[in-house]
C-alpha cells in the first residue's frame, strides 16, 4: 500500500525547517540531470553537498532564504548539518523512484516485473495521469508517483466494476457452462 498521507518530508535545517515533496516534475528533473537515481543517492551517501542541494532545491515546496542561498552557491558550507541530512533526503529520493509504490510481499525472485529505466517509468506514469486519468500537465507534474499509481488503481477498480474483469466473464462463462453440461447429462439419465 503507498505511503499517501506521508507525501511531505519536513527537514531542519538551521532556522529554518524545509518541506520537500517527491512530485513527479521533481523526480524527472533530478534523475535527468545526475543519470540516474543510484548515482543521486551515492552522492547523498557521500554527503555531497551538490547532489544534497539539488534535491532540496527541486523538491522544496516553497521558497526561502535557505534555497537561494543554494541555488546562489551549492558549495553553502551546511557542515556538520550534511549528515543529520543524509536520511531523509535518501527518504524523499526513494519516493521519487516510486520505491514505496508497491507493497513487496514476494520474494523477489517471485515477482515478474518489467525491467524499465526510471525515465522511462516516470514517462508512462505521465502517461497514465495524462491520458487514462485526464489529469492536466500540471497536476500531473506536481502529484508524486506514488499518487499517480494509487489513482490509477482506482480507475481500474473503477472500470471493473463497471465492466467487470476478464477474469469474471471467463469464470461466469465457465460456471454457465458446467451448469448446462450438468442439466443435459440429467436429461440423457433420465432418457435412458
């Protein structure tokens, strides 16, 4: 189950206490600009204050003296503060990744899953919030992916129960089926 209500991450830092939140736009943008999230969060491991910087600056939710000064100079000496950091901007990247998306209860070796790049998988979910959901562009950019997957499985939901589900037709067709093949092998009996 995705962790919805827990979509902001609140980080002190000094003074001054930064909400960040992982919105799709965010997750993009960071994974474009450093070739992957393993490469982001390696950087955040290593405390680099670059990487560290670039996270808080994209996944801010509202300005403040702290992010200009970051943006102004990501060599701002945070000093010691950088470990206290390291968690929950490891946090906020693993639900840019959509990591808390799907609840693993398989091993993972039992889990089929399609091996895709993370811009390819923020691409469909785009895709998903666009099209299957009709979400505008910029709601879309501003949803987190775990968001966007939670409302599309309602859709789904939706449309089954609407619809009803391949599954349910063919167990329904099966279940007709059985009946019918039992009343004429009553009447057969009984003929004979």
């Amino acid at each position: 189950m995705p962790r919805l209500a827990e979509d902001k991450f609140e980080i002190p830092i000094g003074h001054e206490t930064i909400i960040l939140r992982p919105t799709l736009r965010a997750a993009t943008r960071l994974e474009r600009r450093f070739e992957g999230f393993s490469h982001i969060l390696r950087g955040i491991a290593e405390q680099n204050i670059t990487i560290m910087a670039a996270v808080i600056i994209e996944a801010s939710v509202s300005r403040s003296d702290l992010l200009d000064l970051l943006e102004r100079d990501e060599r701002f000496p945070l000093g010691e503060k950088t470990a206290n950091l390291v968690e929950p901007l490891i946090s906020v990247v693993l639900a840019l990744t959509g990591a808390d998306e799907c609840d693993v209860k398989n091993e993972p070796d039992e889990i089929e899953q399609e091996h895709i790049s993370f811009a390819d998988h923020h691409a469909r979910l785009f895709r998903l919030a666009t099209g299957w959901l009709g979400w505008t562009p910029e709601t879309t950019w501003n949803a987190t992916p775990a968001e966007i997957m939670e409302a599309y499985q309602g859709r789904l939901d939706m449309l089954k129960a609407i619809f009803g589900s391949s599954e349910e037709s063919k167990k329904a067709k099966g279940v007709d089926s059985d009946e019918v093949a039992a009343f004429f092998s009553k009447l057969a009996a009984r003929a004979a």
